[in-house]
C-alpha cells in the first residue's frame, strides 16, 4: 500500500483537538459561563477542552510589549497550546465586553505572534435580552479578521438566557436549544477538522514526493 492509500485510511479517524475557552464575562454569576458549561457537555466526545482566563490580565500597554507582564505571558502560552478557542461572551453597550477587547489585544503582540493568526475560532453568547449578543458578536467578528483569523460562520449562536433555560450544572431544559448547541458543537467540531487539515499542505507534499520516489 502507498503512503498517500495509508494517510487516506488514518483520515477516517476521528482525530481528538483541544480547545481554549474564553469566557468574555468576569461574573462569577456569569450567564455566560454557564452557557458554556452547557456547551462542554454536548460537545463530541473528541473534543477536549481547558479554559483560558482574561482576568488577571492588566491593561494592555504598549510600553510593555518589550516586557511582557507575566499575566500576559501565561495567557500566550495557553492560547498556543490550544488546537482552537471558543468565545462565549456577553454583549455590553453593544458590543464586547472590555475585558475580553483587552484580551484580544494582548493576544495581537508582538506582530510576528498573533496569537488568533491561524487559530480556528467560533463565537457564542448568551444575553438577558432578546437580541442575544448579535451586535457583540459582529464587532467581535470584525476583530478576528483583522487578526487573520478562521471563524466559524455557521452557525451562528445569539441565546436569550430566560430563567432555568440552562441549570448551574450546565444542563439544558429546552428541548430545541439543547439539540441547537449540540449541533453548534458538532459543527465546531467539523469546522476545526477543516481548518486543522487544510492548514497541512507542506505535508501532502512530501507525502506525494515519498510516493514518487518509491
Ligand atoms: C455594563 C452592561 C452593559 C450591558 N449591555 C448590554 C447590551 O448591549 N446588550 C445586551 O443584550 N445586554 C446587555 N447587558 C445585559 C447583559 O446581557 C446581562 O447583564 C448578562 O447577564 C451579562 O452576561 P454575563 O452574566 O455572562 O456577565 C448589559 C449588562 C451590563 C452589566
């Protein structure tokens, strides 16, 4: 069997990514970050997940781009062991909340470092109101561009938290919301496996080379 027969045959493998989780919330009652807790559970099983905190970050300052605070550099690491992040986020004063703009900013230095460059992404959000954090989420969208960034474009996920939709555990109580963020995760999943694999040209290449030679 050739190499390129073999590497065809892995493919059906479902492979396992591990994904950072940012909340953009710093509530510990945050609506959100239940909202995410709910999205863990339904998730593929493929799928491993750590959380990147934003909170002991300070605020960005160029002056100390030469000297990155420690905070800073932990937050830069996590974002580089991770295989793809998922944003959940509130809206505030319709767009991202401010401490989740400051991340994003951290995360741009050095230049020749962006830490989102290349890193597959989607975004959520949870809102007590019925817009569900859509102007958030454009302006978040608008940010990950301009970083270079794959972000998943369907679907979309804008939820009203109405009271006990989802419990502290994380579980849903609406039957259409539950199968909607299960099939969110499902095509998170697909999506990063897309981005994952087209991001290995350099590979198949020399996996063509290979076949030629022998
Ligand atoms: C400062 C502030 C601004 C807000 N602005 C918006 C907004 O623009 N759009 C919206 O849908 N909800 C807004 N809300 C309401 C939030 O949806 C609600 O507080 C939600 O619980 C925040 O999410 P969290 O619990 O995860 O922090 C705002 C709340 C705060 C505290």
């Amino acid at each position: 069997m050739l190499v390129f027969d073999l590497v065809k045959e892995w493919s059906h493998v479902m492979e396992k990514y591990t994904v950072g989780v940012i909340i953009g919330s710093l509530s510990k009652d945050s609506i959100n970050r239940k909202l995410a807790r709910a999205l863990l559970r339904l998730a593929p099983s493929e799928l491993e997940f750590r959380e990147i905190r934003i909170d002991a970050l300070p605020l960005y300052n160029h002056d100390l781009d030469e000297n990155f605070p420690r905070a800073a550099r932990e937050f830069k690491q996590d974002m580089d062991e991770v295989d793809a992040v998922l944003i959940v986020t509130p809206e505030y004063n319709r767009s991202i909340p401010g401490a989740l703009k400051n991340a994003i900013d951290w995360s741009s230095r050095p230049r020749e470092h962006k830490s989102f460059e290349h890193k597959p992404t989607a975004m959520i959000g949870a809102s007590s109101g019925a817009l569900g954090t859509v102007v958030a989420q454009q302006h978040l969208r608008a940010m990950l561009s301009f970083l270079n960034t794959p972000v998943m474009t369907f679907p979309e996920g804008y939820i009203q938290m109405k009271p006990g939709l989802v419990t502290d555990d994380g579980d849903v109580t609406v039957e259409t919301t539950l199968e909607f963020l299960r099939m969110y995760m499902n095509e998170f999943y697909k999506f990063i496996d897309r981005e994952v694999r087209s991001f290995q040209p350099q590979q198949e290449v020399m996996i063509e080379s290979m076949e030629e030679k022998a």
